[in-house]
C-alpha cells in the first residue's frame, strides 16, 4: 500500500513530482491521438496533471538521486524525452498505415484531393485521412487509450524517475519500431497496387486488341474505381493488422525498458 501523503511532505516530494509529470508531459506531446492539435492544450495540461496524480502516490517510496537544481533540470529533460520517445513509437502505427494509404492514393490518383487533417495540422490526401479516423475509432473501441494509460504507468514500475539510461535494447526497438513500420505499409498497399497492375495490364491488352479504343479516357476513372473498390474490400484487414503492430510495439517497448532496469 502506497505511504500516505501530507501536506508537510509536499515539498520532499517536489523534485519526483516534476519527474513523473515530464514523463507523462512527453507522451501527451507524441502519443497516438492524445497529440492531435484538435484536443486543447487546456485539456492536455488536466489530463497530464491527473495521470500523474494518479502514478505519484504509487512513487512515494522511490528516492530520486537529485543532489541540485543541475540534476533535477537534466532528470526532467531524461523523462520529457524519454515519455516522448514511448508515444513516438506508439504513433508509428497510424504513420505506417497513412503510408500505405498515400502509395494507395498516388497509383490511384486519389491524392489530387486534398483535405486538411487536424490531428496532424497538415494537408493530407483523402484516402489517409480515411484511414487514420478509422484506424482511430478501432484504437478507442479495442481498449487502446486504456492500453496506453497503462503501459505507460507500467514504464514507472520497470524504470523509476532517474533510473534512464541507454542500453543496446534502445537501439534495437528504434529500428524495429521503423522496420515495422514500412512492413505495415507494404502489407497494406500491396493488394490494391496488385489489383492496379492488372488493371492496367487488361488495359494495355484490350489496347492491343482494339487499337480505336481510347484507353486515355477510360484508364483514369478504372483506377479510381479499381483502387477504391480493393482499398474498401481490405480496409478492416489494414486496421487490424495496425492494431496488431501497436500491440507488438508496446511488447518491444516492454522489453526495452526490462532490458533498461535491468542494465541499471
């Protein structure tokens, strides 16, 4: 049971309060939805203060080895980055799955139209923007902000404040987290840009077959129809498999912070 707290401790506990709310800070600055421009900065700075409300009492024991004002600026920078480097990673999801939808748009031609993406505050091609509000929805519906909240309290547990360091497990889960990112990609644009190429070869060989047909005229509105038609026939595939890479990012991002405390 977490020690009780009283008013008298509240300047004892100061430094580790600062600690956990740059960690908490840093995930809301990177994490899957959490980050989008469209939640207010008010609501942000509430639920980065409530979260850590939530984790300090369970930090009540730990000690950081704070010896000066030096220490406690570069343990909150350490923390900041390190929160933001776990929701970076956990962003990676919707990045791999918006890049396979934007290969889908270019071969398509869907990417001519343009919208504008709050969550991301950029201008963003139809098809990808499809996919990141979907693929947000099944985030939310599948429990993923729970899992969010969670595994990040769970980074308090494996790596207290002041505990960071380097080891060669951080390395290896940057470039897993990429790796898994351009698979997603690849996994979700491949059996549109499939059917898209034998579209075009039935094309080329009607165009053979029948040299008076106009192939101009009628190749743009069939790889439209072509690649709308297989995008939303694989759409509840591509979601999935993004559920399943965030699910495998957060086990390495587990094992990263196991492979931290323990090299600590």
């Amino acid at each position: 049971m977490p020690p009780s707290l009283t008013f008298f401790d509240l300047p004892m506990i100061l430094p580790l309060l600062a600690l956990v709310l740059a960690r908490i800070t840093g995930l809301f600055v990177t994490a899957p939805l959490l980050s989008s421009s469209a939640i207010p900065l008010r609501i942000k700075v509430y639920l980065s203060f409530g979260v850590t409300m939530v984790v300090l009492p369970n930090m009540l024991a730990v000690r950081p080895a704070v010896t000066g004002w030096v220490d406690l600026v570069i343990g909150i920078g350490a923390e900041l980055a390190l929160g933001a480097i776990f929701g970076f990673v956990l962003n990676l999801m919707f990045v791999g799955l918006q890049l396979g939808a934007n290969v889908i748009s270019q071969q398509s031609g869907i990417s001519m139209a343009e919208v504008f993406n709050p969550a991301f505050d950029a201008e963003m091609d139809v098809l990808s923007n499809i996919y990141y509000w979907v693929a947000a929805m099944g985030f939310l519906a599948a429990g993923g902000h729970r899992m969010l909240i969670r595994a990040v309290l769970d980074t308090f547990t494996l790596l207290p404040p002041m505990g960071f360091s380097w080891p060669d497990s951080a390395l290896s889960l940057t470039l897993r987290a990429f790796a898994v990112v351009f698979e997603l990609s690849i996994r979700v644009a491949w059996p549109v840009l499939l059917a898209l190429l034998l579209s075009e070869l039935a094309m080329g060989f009607v165009g053979r077959v029948l040299p008076q047909f106009n192939i101009l005229i009628v190749g743009f509105p069939l790889r439209l129809m072509v690649g709308l038609l297989v995008t939303f026939l694989t759409m509840t595939v591509a979601i999935d498999l993004s559920l399943e890479v965030g699910d495998s990012l957060l086990a390495s991002i587990r094992y990263a912070l196991g492979g931290v405390a323990d090299g600590g």
